[in-house]
C-alpha cells in the first residue's frame, strides 16, 4: 500500500470516528437546547417553529408601519432588529445573560414554549417561576410558584397599540426587574415593541 492510500485510509478512519462521537453525545450541541424539556427534544428539535411573516407584515400595515405596496421582505429595520433582539442573548441581565437565555427562549416567535423547562425555574414543560429570585432580586417572593409561558401575541395582559406606549413600559420592566437587565434600554425596546 502507497503512502498516499495510507493517508487517505486514516483521514477516512478520523472522519468517521468523528462523526459516530457526535452521535454518541447524549445532549445536542446547541444552547438553546438546554432549556428544552429531556422528554420534549425529539418534538422540538424536529418542529420547525412557524415564523408567520406575512402575518407580521398585516399587523405592520395595520399599525401604519408599512406600506400595502411593500412585501414581507420588505419590513421596516426596526421590524427586523426587534425580531433580532428578541431572539439574541444579549438584552436580559444577570444570571439569564449568563444563561444565554433570550426573548425568544421562553416565547417561541412570541407565543409560548411547550418544551421550555430551566431546572428549579420551571415546574411542568411550559412553564417558569416568574417571580423566582435567581433572575430577579427584586421580583424574588421566596415561593416556588410558576406559571405557563404565556402567548405575547395575544392581546389582554398590556395594550399592542403603539400610540399608547403600554407595551414599551411592560418591556421595560420585564427586562429590567424580571431579568436585571439595563435600564438604559431606550434603542432597543422601541423595536421591540414594533
């Protein structure tokens, strides 16, 4: 045998021993997998969540931010930044920064996460201990009590109408109380509420 099928018979052996650890990991190797329930990855790693882009281009146009003439690729920068920051692990403080938790994390483009669960945060899949002190100093009540991650795209809770403000407020707070996150936030929590 030549010194060149040699070669080329150990890269092949390296190669494929590579590839059978990788599939011997037990755990995936993404960050955001590690808030996912153990029962649920097969369902949430293999869902593809629905990213309804159109329906946000109606909801721009509605809301004056858009044009009709325009499409769902054509979204404004502060539509696309505020989906960006929703789903980056910068924005929260504290020990969710250090998680590399996100907007996104909890509430799968906006709505809830069913396969959600943070170990002593989280009681069922779905669900989180809002007011639990490792996030929240502030906001701590010494009582294991979650709840389910709730749906943000539903109107009840705070008013999605952008001349009134609310909803840039409740950011502002679930950012900086729930999570210790920076109060000198006003660049960013205006696309967030577009």
């Amino acid at each position: 045998m030549d010194r060149k099928s040699r070669h080329l018979i150990v890269a092949s052996a390296a190669l494929l021993v590579g590839v059978a650890s990788a599939f011997a990991q037990t755990t995936p190797n993404l960050r955001a997998a590690s808030w996912i329930a153990l029962d649920h990855w097969l369902e949430a790693l293999s869902t593809e969540p629905v990213v309804a882009r159109e329906v946000l281009f109606k909801a721009a146009i509605d809301a004056g931010m858009a044009s009709s003439a325009e499409g769902p690729e054509d979204l404004r920068s502060d539509l696309l930044t505020g989906e960006f920051l929703f789903k980056a692990p910068l924005l929260l403080g504290g020990q969710a920064a250090k998680a590399g938790l996100s907007c996104h994390s909890c509430h799968v483009n906006g709505r809830g996460n069913p396969h959600f669960q943070f170990a002593a945060i989280s009681g069922e899949p779905g669900t989180a201990d809002t007011t639990h002190s490792f996030f929240s100093k502030s906001l701590g009540n010494q009582v294991f009590d979650p709840v389910a991650i709730p749906d943000l795209t539903q109107a009840g809770k705070v008013d999605h109408d952008p001349a009134s403000g609310d909803l840039e407020g409740f950011i502002t707070t679930i950012v900086v109380e729930e999570f210790s996150g920076s109060a000198e936030m006003s660049e960013v929590i205006g696309p967030l509420a577009t």
